[in-house]
C-alpha cells in the first residue's frame, strides 16, 4: 500500500491592483443604482424651449 497523497494546493488567485478592485466595485454601483425619482417641485416648473433659428 502506498502513501497517502497530500491534498491539492488550491492554485493561487490572480493578484488584482486595489485601485482596480475599488474601480470596478464602484461602477457596478453606479451601474446597479436607478436614477433618482424626479422632484414633483422641479417638474411643475417646466420652461418653454425656444426652437432653434
């Protein structure tokens, strides 16, 4: 009977710089976040577009 093999080492994971880490944390927020519901007070104020000459 043979030795009992040691188990596997997990391969390492690749080494990712923190900056981008941080970067892509914070676009997937920004891409994830709805946009903010419309002020009812802005909307009541609608100014009139001038066409264009």
């Amino acid at each position: 009977m043979s030795a009992p093999r040691p188990p596997a080492r997990p391969e390492p994971a690749p080494r990712f710089p923190m900056r981008d880490l941080l970067a892509s944390c914070a676009a997937a927020r920004a891409i994830s976040t709805p946009p903010p519901a419309p002020d009812p007070a802005e909307a009541e104020r609608t100014v009139d577009h001038r066409e264009a000459a």
